[in-house]
C-alpha cells in the first residue's frame, strides 16, 4: 500500500509539474499562428483593411513606449485606399498630454509572407511607413503581419520590428467598442501575444475622442 501511495504521490507531482510548465509556456507570445495553415482565412489583409468602418482605435498591445517617445494615448487609425493594388494611407492620431490629437499620414504596402508548409493565396502583411518630403521625414516602421480579423470589428497585428518579432497591437472598429472586445478575437490574442498581464496594455478607455488636431506632419 504504502509503495502504491508513493508512486501516486510521484505520479501526481509530475503531473502537476507537466500542468505548470504547459501553464507557463501558454502565458507566452505564440508566432507559430501567424503562418500556420489553419489560420489562412483569417489572414486576407486587404479585406480587413477594406472594412466598411475605416475608423478603429488600437484597443490594446504587448508593449508600452519607450523613454522619448509620444505615450500614444488613444490611437486611432483611419483607412482610405490609394491608386494601385495593395496600397493605402493610414491617418494615425494620438492624444497628447494637453488633450490635442496630433495626426500623421502613414503608407502603406500590402504584401505576402512565406505560408508554413503551404503558399498564401492572398496578401497577410502590410509594410507601413512616414514619408513627408517637405520635412525631409521618412521612416519605416517594418513588416506588420495580420494575424487575425473577422473583417468587421476586430483585428490583430504583429509588430515585427518591436519585442524581438513578438509585439503585438489590436485595433477594434468604432462601431464596435461599446460592445467590447469579440470573445473570438480575445481568445486568439491570447494565445497569439501571451496570457500576462505584462501583455495586455490598455490603450483605448472610454474617455478616448479626437480633440482639436494638430496637422503639422501632414502634406
């Protein structure tokens, strides 16, 4: 009896152990997803970018800014398709201390990245930059990869130029944040950006409009 209790005993602690380590490793960003077959429909980024809400606000991310940076309050991107297939400008705004919006045009490319064990069909990444000659501005702010939208209230995104390839950012459309966040795209944020806290950074609070603007990026 006393042998049968110990390897129970054993049994249980390793058990235990498997469930902690599986728990540990959940609360971690999963890449895998991004290219993974399965997740393919859910990928097609110039029908999430052609949404008939254009307007949605970054909801929540898996990093804060850096020392220097804009604190980015209540972002918010507007949508408007370019001439050419693949190509669109974002109006992106955020509040600043003294409640102005300050606005900038950013560009965008749409493009494919290279499917796990299958060819894509259809683009899933954009790459976004700022470009204002007359202030001699350009930056790139790299590949973003959609990693998952339903095309209606919610999408997801990589940030692969922050976080060593991990970041991630969730925008939900304007039409849709009085009913929160969809329990779908919740469930695959985390299991895509990680389960801690240290993960959910809110962005968007009720209190989130746009205020007078300050167009001085602007063309």
């Amino acid at each position: 009896i006393f042998t049968q209790l110990a390897v129970m005993n054993g049994t249980f602690r390793f058990v235990s152990i498997c469930l902690l380590l599986a728990g540990h490793v959940m609360a971690y960003p999963e890449i895998r997803i991004d290219d993974a077959p399965e997740y393919e429909t859910w990928q097609d980024i110039n029908a999430a970018l052609s949404n008939s809400d254009s307007l949605s606000w970054m909801y929540r991310r898996t990093y804060q800014p850096k020392p220097g940076d804009p604190e980015y309050a209540c972002v918010y991107a507007k949508v408007s398709r370019l001439e050419g297939e693949g190509n669109y400008m974002f109006l992106q705004g955020w509040t600043q201390p003294d409640n102005t919006t300050i606005e900038v045009p950013l560009f965008v490319k749409t493009n494919k990245t290279e499917g796990t064990g299958y060819t894509r069909k259809k683009d899933n990444a954009m790459r976004v930059t700022l470009n204002i000659p007359k202030l001699k501005l350009f930056t790139d702010f790299g590949l973003y990869k959609l990693i998952y939208s339903d095309n209606k209230k919610c999408d997801i995104l990589r940030v692969t130029s922050k976080q060593e390839g991990f970041a991630c950012e969730m925008y939900v459309h304007s039409t849709a944040l009085d009913s929160g966040v969809p329990p779908e795209c919740d469930r695959i944020y985390k299991y895509a950006c990680g389960r801690d806290d240290r993960y959910h950074y809110q962005v968007y609070n009720t209190e989130c409009k746009m205020h007078n603007k300050n167009s001085e990026l602007q063309q």
